[in-house]
C-alpha cells in the first residue's frame, strides 16, 4: 500500500483546522452586524482582527524559529479550543441584550475572546511555509504553494456558507460548539501525525527564544528590494482593510445572510482553481512579476465591481479576488523562502506579517466611522446623491460602494508605481541570482 505523503497529511489538518477558525471569523461578523446593524461595528471588528495579527506575528515568528513546527500546531490547535470554550461560557452567561448594542462593553469583550481564539490560528499560517522549505524541493515549492492556497480555498468555500447558515439558525451559540468539537479534533489528529523535520536548536541555539528583531532586520535588509517587497504589501493591505471592514456590510446590504454565505461559498471556489492551476503550472520564472501584475489586475476589477447596485457584479468581482488572491501569495511566499535563510524564516515570516498586517488596521479602525458619518450621508442625500446619485444610486448601500470604487483606483496607482520601481528590478535580480545559484 502506497504510504500517504506526510505533507499532504499536514495540509489536511490545516484544513481541518482552518474551517474551524474561519467559520468563527465569517460567523462573528456576520453575527455583530446583524444584532447591531452597524457598519461601525464591522470596522472595529476588521480592525480588531488586523491589529491583534500584527501585535502577535513578530513572538509567532521567534515561536516558529525556536521550537518544532509540530509542536507549534498543536500550540494553535489548543490556544484556539482553550478560547472559544471561554467565549462559549462567556456568552452563555452574560444576558442577551448587553450584546446587542455597540456601546457595551460586554459585546466587544466577547468578540475579542472569539477573535483571539481565530488569531492562534497564524500560527500555522506562519509556520506552513517554513515547512513548505524543508519538506518540498526547490523547484516544486511555488507549486507546493499553490496547494497551501488550495487549502486556504476550501476553508473559504465550505466555512463561508457554513457561517451564514449557522447564524441563521442558533446564531454565535452553535458555531461556538462546532468550533471546540472540531479544533479537539484537529488537535488528537496532529498529535498521532508523523514526519521528520531538523531540530531547531542545533541550528541556532544560541538565539534560542530570542525574537532578534534586529537580526531578522538585518537579514531582510541584505536581499535588495525586499524591505520594498514588505512595504508595498503594508501599502497593498492599507487599502485592503476597506474590504476587511465593509465587505460583509454591503453584501448583507444586498442580501439576506444566508444568500451571502453561500454567494462566498461559490465565490471560493475560485480559491480552489487558483491552487490547482499554481500547483500544475506554477509561477513562472520571476514570482515578483507575477505578484504585481495579478495585483495589478484585482485592483482594477475592485474599482468596478461596486459601480451599480448589482448581485451579478458583486459575485464577479468576489469570483476574481478570490482567484487571484492565491497567486499573490504564493508568490510572496516563494520569494521569501528563496532568498532567506530557513533558520531565519519563521521570524522573516512573522515580520513581514506584522509589517503588512499593521497598515490595514489604520483604515478598517478609520473606514467605518467615515463610511457611517461621510460616505453614506454623502450618497443619500448630500452632494454625492445630487452629482451622480442619477447614474450610480442612492442610499448607504451606494455609500459603501463609493469608498470601494475609490479603493481600487488608488491600488491601481500604488501597483503601477511599484512596477516602475528600481527595488521591483533589485528584487527580481536577487530571485534570479539565488535561483542561477541553486541551479549550478
């Protein structure tokens, strides 16, 4: 009997374990905003979400250097079934009208013990791709991407109509319980899992437990035009965190919950075909090139799919980010673990992470407010309405898709300069190099 690949046995996990979290995270958003009925609440909750990743990436990183990564899974696995109990009792015990309103305490207090349980999940985020280095070779690693995108696809697709139609039936309640039964199960099943990996401390044990953030700096500084890498993606994500704070609100604006959840579900799908496409054809010679083409491209598609008030064109535009998220992914990914060393990568990883992850917050905290206080008054019945209300539409929903419109121009501007960048052609040169050197 043929032996099953232990790399394919991780990724089973990690999708075992993904749908658990993701389901939360769909679940509790789609939860808060239909008990508060306030896009205000969506913002904080995405910037809730942004600022806990990147205040944690820099210690996951230094975790992931420093200790087993099968150890590292089960940390996540526990940390996460640890915390949606407490969420689960919290809930239970804290009287149903002190959750429904924005301006209590005891709402945010909740979600910030659900969103903390979703947030070990980065751990494995983290430590994924540094597997990717020890268990795949070279040459197959852009691939081996692809099917960790896959992965991350299939999470999408199932857990976002999974969320719709579990907070339509029992709420937060339910997918609270189906998150603790499942991330045990991921948990004994990491356990009993197989499969060799290096001993972190014979590479580095002096550093042990050290996060060296200066170290770690030093290091992505030495690869030309990956610090511009990393802050182009922090510029990427600072326009991202619009969507993580208004993407629910305005499909829910169109949309009874369970219609969206499944509509997400289809949507995903694309994440799956993206991943078999990258694990068959990979990213071709330069990732960088293709990281900031297909970025370029999604930008474009999010500065159209709001211009009407359309299901259609929202399915298409979800269709198209969720297809080309996954290359630019597996492109940064690829990148990253060519030219950095892999006693240093979960750090590197982390960094970069937190770095990106840090941008997004400032808009998804900024970005409800003014979308509640400017951007919907502006479309209703401000200047906005009076100017191109005729063409575009009136009314909150039209607000939001302003700001999206708005968004996607000013991504296609921050690409096509990155493309014109001396650091693109450093960074390129570098992949280059390493690739020329592992070759001869």
């Amino acid at each position: 009997m043929r032996r099953t690949n232990p790399f394919h046995l991780i990724l089973a996990n990690n999708l075992l374990q993904n749908i658990v979290n993701f389901t939360v995270w769909f679940a509790v958003t789609f939860w808060a905003f239909l008990e508060t009925k306030s896009v205000f609440v969506t913002g904080m909750l995405g910037g809730i979400y942004l600022v806990l990743t990147a205040a944690f990436a820099l210690w996951f990183g230094s975790l992931v250097d420093h200790h087993r990564k099968k150890r590292i899974m089960l940390l996540s696995s526990a940390a996460s079934l640890l915390l949606y109990i407490v969420a689960l009792l919290f809930y239970s015990f804290v009287p149903e009208t002190e959750l429904t309103r924005y301006t209590d305490a005891s709402l945010w207090g909740f979600i910030l013990i659900v969103m903390l349980g979703v947030i070990c999940g980065n751990l494995r985020t983290i430590a994924l791709p540094t597997l990717v280095t020890i268990m795949i070779e070279e040459d197959k690693r852009d691939k081996a991407n692809g099917l960790v995108g896959m992965v991350a696809g299939i999470g999408f697709l199932l857990t976002s109509g999974i969320s719709g139609l579990l907070v339509a039936w029992d709420g937060i309640r339910g997918t609270l319980f189906l998150a603790i039964g499942f991330s045990l199960v991921a948990f004994v099943h990491m356990l009993v899992l197989r499969f060799d990996e290096p001993d972190p401390s014979l590479s580095t044990p002096e550093e042990h437990r050290r996060v060296d953030l200066r170290g770690t700096i030093k290091v992505i500084r030495a690869v030309p035009g990956l610090v511009a890498l990393i802050i182009f993606a922090a510029f990427n994500n600072l326009l991202g965190g619009v969507f993580m704070a208004l993407m629910d609100a305005y499909g829910l604006s169109l949309m009874k919950v369970q219609q969206w959840g499944l509509l997400w579900a289809l949507a995903s799908s694309a994440f799956i075909g993206s991943g078999l496409v990258i694990s068959r054809s990979g990213l071709g010679k330069n990732p960088v090139r293709t990281l900031l083409w297909v970025n370029l491209i999604t930008w474009a598609v999010a500065s159209l799919f709001t211009v009407q008030s359309s299901i259609l064109l929202l399915a298409l535009g979800s269709v198209i980010w969720m297809f080309l998220g996954p290359f630019m992914e597996a492109a940064e990914q690829t990148t990253l673990q060519k030219v950095v060393p892999y006693e240093r990568q979960g750090r590197v990883f982390g960094f970069a992470q937190s770095v990106e992850q840090s941008a997004a917050p400032l808009t998804a905290f900024l970005i409800g407010p003014l979308t509640q206080f400017l951007a919907i008054p502006f479309m209703t019945s401000g200047l906005g309405a009076e100017m191109i209300g005729d063409w575009y539409g009136t009314g909150p929903e039209r607000g939001m898709a302003l700001v999206f419109t708005i968004t996607g121009l000013l991504g296609v501007l921050l690409t096509t300069c990155a493309l014109a960048s001396r650091s693109y052609r450093l960074l390129s040169a570098a992949y280059a190099g390493h690739r020329d050197d592992a070759e001869s």
